[in-house]
C-alpha cells in the first residue's frame, strides 16, 4: 500500500513583478496556506518520506515552506515535468520515485484535479494548497501510471484556523 499526497501550490501573486509564468511567486495569503498545511499535515501524521514538486517557484516555495513549517525531515526534489507535462507525464515522474512508502507531489491545476479523477474516479476542485490524500494498493511506485485507488481526505487550508485546529 501506497500513499499519494498531491498539493496543489500555494496561492500566487499576479501583482508581481515577474519575467515567465514560471518565476511567478506566491503572496502573502499563498505564504501563511502553505506553513499551515505544513503543520496540519504533521499533526494528523501525514508528512511524506519525499517531496517532488514543479520547478516553477510558487510550486517550489509552497515545498519548501510546508517542508520547513512542519518541521519535515523529509528531501525535496525538483522535477520540470511537474509544471510542464499533463497527467500522463506527471505520473510517470512519480513512477520513478524510491520506494518510500509516502510520496508528496506539488504542482498545478487543472493537472492536479485531473490526477485525482484518473486515479480515483472522483471529481474534485483543487483550489490552492489544497492537499488530496490518496491511497494506492500497489506495492511500488513504478506502477503508478495504472494505479487506482481512493481518496482518504481532502485537506484545505480554509478548513483550520491559523493554529492548525480544524473549523468544520
């Protein structure tokens, strides 16, 4: 058995002053959404072994600050095909992950939302860092581009006061 955690990035700034997509960075709102799931994920048990997330730098910083925030010993890995490639190419990313038995990915709508209906069958909105827990009953990552399995939670930033105590 397999746990995926895929998290969609932190909100970003559009204000920014910024040359590509990619170089966008996160806001203020986006900054304290990603240090408070990094926290409600370590409360509820739920760091991963590794984090592999978009090069892009709302991507890499939402990693970094939940990494930090909950006080994660956990690698971070950086993997372009997370910003740049679809579902398909975002799990064959993650198909070559070690055998660790959590893997957190962060990256990108609509993939993000894509990726849990294809391995789940469930539709989901995943607004941003937002975090899909979903268990996978195969035994090695390498057999996630036909994996399926069911999603256990739907974490949001919106649903915990700034202390990490659930609201509803």
């Amino acid at each position: 058995m397999k746990t995926l955690l895929l998290m969609r990035h932190a909100k970003s700034d559009w204000e920014a002053e910024y040359g590509s997509d990619h170089d966008r960075p996160l806001n203020e709102r986006g900054t304290k959404s990603a240090r408070l799931m990094g926290r409600v994920l370590a409360d509820l048990g739920l760091i991963p072994d590794l984090v592999i997330s978009s090069t892009a730098r709302r991507a890499r910083n939402t990693a970094e600050l939940v990494i930090e925030s909950g006080r994660w010993d956990t690698e971070l890995v950086l993997d372009r095909a997370l910003y740049d490639e679809g579902p398909r190419g975002v799990l064959e990313a993650g198909a070559s992950a070690p055998d660790v038995p959590r893997l957190m990915l962060v990256g990108h709508q609509p993939t993000w939302s894509l990726l849990v209906a294809a391995l789940t069958g469930e539709r989901t909105d995943m607004k941003t860092a937002t975090v899909a827990i979903v268990d996978l009953d195969i035994p090695a990552w390498a057999e996630l581009p036909g994996a399926s399995g069911a999603m256990s939670r739907l974490l949001q930033p919106r649903d915990y006061d700034p202390g990490g105590r659930r609201l509803r």
